[in-house]
C-alpha cells in the first residue's frame, strides 16, 4: 500500500514526489510515456541536448523557487532572446527598441512612440469586436500585421478576427534596447538538460513507464490512500461533461550533420501566415554548444485530437465555465487531487508548476500525517 500514487512524472508529479519522499511517505509514479519528464524530456542526439517536445527555459521572479531548483542542477547563463522572421526580414523580439528601429529606423524612445500612438490613433474609440481589432489599438498597423497576426492565427488556428478580444490583454512594447523576453531576474537551462532534474527529483522513487492510469483505474484506486492527478481533468472523468479545448503542437525534428550552426540563435518566430511553422528551435545554442553538428525543430501549431499531447488549455469563457463543472465533480472525490498545466486547466509556466506542486504537497502532506 503507498501513501501516494502520482499520475505524470512531468515537473508537477515529479516535484510532489519528491518531497512526499523527503518526509517519509511511501509514493509511486504512473507515466503513460516511455520516458520520464513529461513535455520536460531532453533527448541527447549527438551530444546535443534536445527538447523533444519543444522549448522550455527555465524563468522565475521567486529566489525561493530559483534556489529550489538549484538544488538539482547547475543552470547556465541562458538568456531567452528569439527573433522574428517576416518576409526576409528579421525582427528582435520582444517588441523594443531594436524592433523599432527596424520597422521605421527610429532611434529614440521619443520617436518610436510618436509613431505607434500615430498608428494606433486611427483605431481608438469603438470598444473591440475581436482580437485583431483589439491589437489595432495596441500596437497599429506594422507591428500587428508583420508580428502579431500570422504568428497568432497559427497558434489558435483561427483568424485574428473570430477570436475574442479579451484573449489579448496587453501587448509588452519596451522603449529600451533590450532583447530579454522575460522580466524576470533568474533564468537559464539546466546544464546536462531537464532529465537531470527530473532524476534526481524521482531518486529511489517507484516509477512504471508506459502505464495508462485509467486503462487499470479500479485497480489503481486502491492501491494509495491519496491519487495525484497531473493528466487532463475531462479524460478522467470520461468526458461526461463534455471535452474541455486544447492546443496540441507537432514537430519536425532534423539532424543536421556537418552544419554547425544552423540559424545563430535558439528560437527564430516564423509570423509569416504562409509559413506552415511557428518557429524553428536550434537546440545546442541553449547550451552555447560548439558540437560540429546540429539539430532543429520545426514546431507547428495544431488542434488537439487522439494521439496528440494537449499543451495548451484554451481559456476562454466556455471552457473556464466548463473547467469549475468539473472542479465540482471533482469535490465528489477526496481520494483524488487534480494539479499540474491539465489538472488544474491552467496555462502554468514551470516556477508556477513548482510553486503549485510543493503548496499542495506540504497541504496534502499535513492531511495524512
């Protein structure tokens, strides 16, 4: 009998594990893939570090969360800094002055703002329909049609004017020179790769890979006094309320042998409608890497059906509504918590994850001591 039995070994589960274990309780693990980590999984190909499942840089503003996860890896100097590449023409990101500059060779911040409010002017007043009229009055014209809109319909698979304004509450500009995405003052990838992590995190853990919770569900509710859900909330319940929304994303991954260097930097934004992928990864450059060879990802945006990995929770107003149905089915059942990105329907970046996963850990754990 264990205390408790984790479904997911992503950074959730993973993180909830391991501090059940540090107190004493008994935990297994159940993971449908063949590999732990969830979306985190690094595969090594050639020496470089890949994320198999798209880009994760590690960003917190908490010191708490920072030195917790030090505590397993050593995180290099990484700063996350894409450009944006539209018709030829490359773009920083995020929106700033070096993007200024190359939209209209303005040079002061002065200047820069003189002609977006000029852009932006025609388009104040009506209260907006959509998401695209509502960036119109954000940002104007250039920046909107040459790094929003494409970039965005592709993400939502839908065009920019059937999606709701609310979706975009604010577009960042920054009126310095500055290429840093986030604001947050710690940030880096783990040297060595998420596995590391997720290792050490699930040390002298039970662990069964290729294993469907809900395959065996009779069988694996008896198992533990308490189940942690980190998997889509609407597939445990059988969808009977109906299918909560998702995006899903796929991948084109390629080595590429005797090039070493591919693009010049990790992640390039394709904005362009007709570019079929959102971004192109280079992976070693997370790591400064100086291998003679290189690998690339094309990512693609796509709707979540069968066989895909949801990543994205849509949250919008429907499925919100939908979410707190289930969240009350859930109340029905205090054997089980529900966390984690599809747990808890919430679009989380990974320090939120973290914090998430030791708040309701220490809670949990107070309840069976």
């Amino acid at each position: 009998m264990f205390d408790f039995l984790i479904v997911g070994s992503g950074l959730y589960g993973a993180v909830f594990a391991h501090e059940c274990r540090k107190k004493g309780f008994k935990c297994l693990v159940l993971e449908r893939r063949d590999h732990i980590g969830g979306n985190l999984y690094c595969k090594n190909v050639n020496d470089i570090e890949v994320h198999w499942y798209g880009a994760h840089i590690f960003h917190t503003s908490s010191p708490e969360i920072w030195d917790y996860m030090n505590q397993f890896a050593q995180f290099n100097r990484y700063t996350n800094s894409p450009m944006a590449f539209y018709k030829e023409n490359l773009y920083n990101l995020p929106f700033n002055m070096n993007t200024f500059y190359q939209l209209w060779g303005t040079k002061t911040p002065a200047e820069a703002r003189l002609k977006i409010e000029e852009q932006t002017a025609r388009h104040k007043g009506a209260l907006p329909a959509n998401l695209e009229e509502a960036a119109l009055q954000m940002v104007g014209e250039d920046i909107y049609f040459k790094l929003v809109k494409g970039y965005t319909e592709k993400q939502w698979g839908k065009k920019a004017t059937e999606i709701p304004a609310f979706i975009i509450k604010r577009i960042p500009l920054r009126f310095i020179f500055d290429n840093n995405y986030f604001n947050d003052p710690f940030q880096g990838i783990p040297k060595g790769g998420y596995n590391v992590i997720i290792e050490r995190l699930l040390e002298d853990i039970t662990v069964h890979l290729k294993t469907d919770f809900l395959e065996n569900r009779d069988h694996w509710m008896t198992v533990a006094r308490k189940i942690i859900f980190s998997g889509e909330i609407d597939r445990f319940f059988n969808y009977k309320l109906g299918k909560l929304e998702y995006r899903s994303l796929q991948f084109e991954h390629k080595l590429l042998t005797g090039t070493s260097n591919y693009q010049g930097n990790a992640v390039i934004n394709y904005t362009d409608a007709e570019v079929p992928y959102t971004r192109i990864i280079e992976h070693k450059h997370f790591d400064f890497g100086t291998q003679k060879d290189t690998f690339i990802s094309y990512e693609y945006s796509a709707d979540f059906k069968d066989g895909l990995e949801p990543y994205y929770p849509i949250n919008d107003e429907k499925n919100n509504t939908l979410y707190q149905r289930y969240k009350e089915e859930a109340k029905k059942l205090p054997q089980v918590h529900f966390g984690g990105r599809l747990g808890s329907y919430r679009y989380y970046n990974m320090d939120q994850v973290v914090a998430e996963a030791l708040k309701d850990s220490r809670s949990l754990l107070i309840s069976l001591t």
